[in-house]
C-alpha cells in the first residue's frame, strides 16, 4: 500500500467515524475525530491525486473543527465513500 493510500484511507475512516458520531448526537467525539480528518487531509494535500481527490482534501482542511451538524455529517459521510472507493481502485 502507498503512502498516498494510506492517506486516503485514513482520512475515509475518520470521515465515517465523525458522521457516524454526528448522527448519534456525540458532537464532541465527531469533533476531535474531524480534527484528525483534517491533519490527513492536509498531508494529502502535497501528494499527486485525481483532482476531485484534491478538492475533497481542500475543503475538509478548511473545514471548522466544531462543524458538525446532520447536513454536514452526511457530506463527511460521501466524501469517506468517495475517498474509500478512490483507494481501492487507483492503486
């Protein structure tokens, strides 16, 4: 597995745990779960990935860490899903 995988993974495994945590009204797991989405996302930044792959990264680095809300759980929920499907079928 590459690094830039690794990557990806992780940052899709936060995202699921931060919706799935959202959803279940634990704002404030979903929240430090959301900071770690961010601290990968922002390694993903200087890795060579497809361009939507980019822009998913861009705007979870933006993101504020307190930004949990259902509307918001269910983007962090299709971007997990997105970035999952990324990884394993662009190896």
């Amino acid at each position: 597995m590459t690094d830039t995988n690794l990557l990806i993974g992780s940052l899709s495994n936060d995202l699921f745990r931060v919706a799935s945590l959202a959803q279940r009204g634990s704002n404030k797991a979903a929240s430090r779960f959301l900071i770690e989405a961010k601290r990968w996302s922002k390694d993903l930044e200087g890795h060579q990935v497809a361009d939507h792959i980019s822009r998913l990264a861009l705007d979870i680095s933006s993101r504020d860490s307190e930004d949990i809300s259902l509307s918001s759980a269910e983007q962090y929920l299709m971007y997990g899903v997105l970035l999952q499907n990324y990884a394993l079928h662009n190896r």
